[in-house]
C-alpha cells in the first residue's frame, strides 16, 4: 500500500531524530492520524516556535527564548564558578539535579578526531574573553568521562592557557563511558563534590 505524500514526508523527518527507526517514524505519525485535528495544529505549532522564539544565549550559548538568558542575569547566581559543558542537554542535566548554582558556558561540541568533530573556535575564543573580563576564579570543566570527553577537556585548557583562573575537572562518580546528560542528581553532586584540579602535564587523569 501506498502512502500519501505528507505521510511519507512526515514518517521521513521523524525518522532522522536519534533512536527513531522508520517503523516507530510511522508509527508516531499514525498516532497523530488519530488525534483531533486541534491538537495535531498545537503540536505543529510546538516545533514551528522553536525557530521562531528559541535562540542561544550570547553569553554562555544555552538555550533561551530571552537574551541573555536567566541564569546569566540572575544576581543570585554565584558569578565566580563557571561550569563548561559539551552542550545544552548536558547544561539542564546540570539544573535539574540543582547540585550547581554559578554559571555555565556550553561549547556547542566536543574534540573526537575519529568522528571527525571538532569544538567551534569561536565558543572557546569566548570562553576565554569572558575569563579574561575577571570576575571568574574557578572553571568547572563538565566533561563525559570518556576518551572524547578527556580530548575536550585538555583542548578547553589550552585554549584557557595563560589566563589566572583554576580549572578542574569533575570526577568520582561518573561512570566511564557515560553521559553527563543521563547522569542522575546523586552521581552528579559526587562528581561535582570530589571534582579535581587539572594540570598542564595531565597528571590527574
């Protein structure tokens, strides 16, 4: 049997999303297919907003529908630690598991030469111009603890070389191989707890 056209389409876009396989693409779209036809309009509208009203912040590159973002102008936030994540997923792992209260700087990527990827140049040049404004005594690298996560972690160190501020690293408590973002609220407040001082030589890996 034959699909329509806009069914196809939609079966095709769902199935580019990360884990979603053609045959759970179509069946989403036939779930939708059963829903009133208000709330498939509410949905559509749901992800068409998301270019309209979500930006990243120029600050700390989050996500934000308002520039900057709250956590970047709210004076109760603790302005001297600076939390550096891989990317936005990671930085709401972060908030919800409420174990941080300064501020944060997403890097939009990570260094993994295998996968061909690299951090964007420009995040880390303004990583190190909000560094060099002062005001920030410690950054909190919030890396995945794997080799890729280990290469981005020494990468944002050199790119904060010569700058007069202390950079660690979190550490016990966060599994090999895994994922800041699929971190749950205790193992991440050890982690953050027990983080260490990195060094030029590496020593503490």
């Amino acid at each position: 049997m034959s699909l329509p056209g806009p069914v196809q389409k939609l079966i095709k876009q769902w199935s580019k999303l990360p884990g979603v396989g053609e045959k759970t693409a179509r069946r989403m779209v036939f779930y939708l297919l059963r829903q009133e036809p208000q709330q498939i309009r509410e949905f559509g509208e749901a992800v068409i907003s998301l270019t309209e009203n979500i930006r990243h912040c120029s600050l700390c590159g989050a996500i934000t529908d308002v520039d900057p973002c709250q956590i970047c102008t709210d004076p109760l936030r603790n302005q001297k630690l600076l939390c550096v994540v891989e990317n936005e997923e990671d930085c709401v792992a972060m908030e919800q598991a409420g174990i941080f209260n300064g501020i944060y700087h997403v890097i939009g990527g990570r260094l993994s030469p295998l996968d061909d990827e690299e951090i964007p140049q420009e995040s880390l040049e303004r990583l190190r111009e909000r560094v060099e404004m002062g005001g920030v005594e410690e950054i909190i690298l919030a890396t995945a603890p794997r080799i890729e996560g280990d290469l981005t972690a020494y990468a944002v160190q050199e790119a904060l070389s010569g700058v007069p501020v202390k950079v660690s690293r979190l550490s016990y408590g966060l599994p090999v191989g895994g994922s800041i973002g699929f971190a749950d609220r205790v193992t991440l407040h050890m982690a953050m707890e027990a983080r260490k001082e990195m060094t030029h030589t590496g020593e503490n890996f």
